[in-house]
C-alpha cells in the first residue's frame, strides 16, 4: 500500500471513530476559560505596513496601533470597527474575510495569526485600500508569510494594556475539555483535550509528487519558536491551477515573490524552499490566524487543546471556531 493510500485508510477510520464518539457541541462544558498567569497586551507603539492584496491585486495600508485592555483585536475601515471575531467571518475562496455593515475584511489569516502567536491581545488595526469608494479591503500578502508581520510586531513592541481605569487585567484562555470535530469528505479538523498547545497537521496532494503527503507536528516551546519555525513558511499553489483561479477572480496578485508555486510535473518553480515541508508548515499558520478568531475582548484566542488537522480549509478551521466560542 502507498504512503497516501495508508494515509487516506487511516485518517478514513478517525473519522468514522470520531463520529461514533458523542460529538461535542460548544457549551460551557466543552470550552471554558481559565487563568493564564500573564497579564493582557497590546502593542508598545503603532506599526505601518503597506503592500499588494493577494487576491485583488490591488495596494493597501495596515496601521497597527496599541489598544486598551478588554478591547480584543479588531479593525477599522472606512470608520467603522470591525471585530476581529468568529461572529464576523464569511466563507470565501482561499482565505478568511470578516464581513460587517456590508464591508469586508479579506485575507485576514496571516496577521492575525502574528498577532495572536506573538501574544497581542488587544489591537486597533487600520487599514485603507487605494480606492475611496472601495466596499472590500484586503490586508497585504507580504512575500505570502507571517514574517513581516512579526517584524513588525517586535518593531513596535509589546507592552501590559490598561483597561479605562488605568488598570491591568489578567489574560484568560480557552481550556478544550472535551474533543470536537469538523469534517468534509476526508478532510478534518479535531481537537482534543491537552495540558499544553500542540498543533498536528498534515496535506496530502498525490497529483503533485514534490508536495505529496506531509505531516508536522508543532507545539509553542519558547517566545521565539514561531518566528522560527512557522512565521516564515509562505504560502503555496500548485502551478497548473493558477489559471483556474485567475478565471475565478482570485490571486491577481500572486506572483513568484509572494508565494511558492508547485508544478506537479517540474516540482518547485521558486525554490530554495525555507523548509522542506513548508507547505505543511504555512497550513499551521493559517489555522493559527484563523482560530484566532475565538478571542473577545482580548481573552480566548487559540485554545490550549491537541489540535489534528488533515487537508483542512479556512471553511473548516472557522467552522470549528465556531464550535469553539463560549458566550
């Protein structure tokens, strides 16, 4: 038996294991929120990064700029706030947007899967586009990393936040107590109960033998291991489907600069790769940034939890974030 084809057999018997299992749904029994031992934080000054959209191709301007305690992460365009939070995400192709008052926040994953990785809790994120008159915004894909966002994170720096009162609040997180799962097909995202954060993830692409199946296996060790070793992997695609994509209205930015393209009969069109799994790698950045989405007014966030992911989506990572929050 191949490697893909015992994979496949036996991510195929998980699933049905799960579903014979009772599945939890998001009450107060299944997530609660507990103690961190660390206070909350913003930035220690405001940042600016400016950029091409991945999608639109279009140029746009991100301030990110401190916030007060209890204030969580949250956006600000065309003069109106918009939560960086579960409640908020749409379902779109290739990306996770936040969509409030008919205005949309697209390709919102990388940075706030800096943000929440590098502990920014509370955050006031401005962001313009080149157009005064345009409805949508989407955040900078930078070289197609979290990169520049932690640089530019630990430009600014972090401090304690004070709420109103000019005080500290203690950050609370989210303790998975019992598993949870989202699937479609044969592809998941399951989180079980742990005592620390451990990510598990892996991608399975048989029709692109330099890609194949990969799996990584990742946990938060130190303040630096993601800078190190997830915020550098950029984002990819398989070569021969770029037109389709193109035809679909996507990736008018994409280019060789901001992502690392695959073809499935010449292999890697843009290496040196920065890792040799970096495609795995870049799945678990995502699934960070979008499970971010969990947090509310700077507690929350990605939860402490065993999390296995298989061929998973952005619809299934916010899926299962919504199976996740806690009223």
């Amino acid at each position: 038996m191949s490697l893909s084809a015992a994979v496949k057999a036996k991510n195929s018997t998980l699933i049905s294991l799960m579903r014979l299992s009772s599945f939890s749904s998001a009450t107060s029994s299944t997530v609660s929120l507990k103690p961190s031992g660390r206070l909350q934080q913003t930035l220690a000054a405001s940042v600016e990064v400016n950029g091409k959209a991945l999608h639109s191709g279009k140029l746009s301007t991100v301030k990110l700029l401190p916030a007060i305690a209890g204030a969580g992460r949250y956006f600000e365009f065309r003069s109106r706030s918009i939560p960086a939070s579960i409640e908020f995400a749409q379902e779109s192709p290739l990306c996770t947007t936040l969509l409030k008052d008919g205005l949309r926040i697209r390709t919102v994953e990388h940075l706030l899967s800096a943000l929440e990785a590098k502990g920014v809790d509370n955050c006031r994120i401005q962001i313009e586009s080149e157009s005064p008159d345009d409805r949508e915004v989407e955040v900078p894909i930078c070289d197609g990393s979290a990169k520049e966002w932690v640089d530019a994170i630990e430009e600014a720096g972090i401090n304690v936040a004070q709420n109103h009162g000019g005080e500290n609040v203690e950050k609370m997180v989210a303790y998975v107590n019992k598993p949870v799962y989202v699937c479609k097909n044969d592809s998941f995202v399951a989180v079980f109960p742990d005592v620390e954060t451990r990510i598990t993830c892996g991608i399975d692409f048989p029709q692109v033998p330099a890609i194949g199946c990969q799996w990584f296996s990742w946990k938060p060790e130190h303040d630096s291991s993601y800078a190190k070793d997830i915020a550098p992997s950029r984002t990819f695609c398989v070569y021969e489907e770029v037109e389709r994509m193109r035809e679909a209205g996507l990736i008018k930015g994409g280019s060789l600069d901001n992502a690392i393209v695959c073809s499935a009969e010449h292999g890697w069109m843009n290496p040196p790769l920065r890792f040799d799994n970096e495609a795995c790698r870049h799945k678990i950045l995502d699934l960070i940034g979008d499970l971010s989405l969990v947090a509310r007014g700077g507690n929350g966030g990605f939860p402490v939890a065993h999390i296995v992911a298989f061929k998973a989506s952005h619809a299934l990572h916010t899926e299962l974030a919504r199976h996740l929050t806690i009223d």
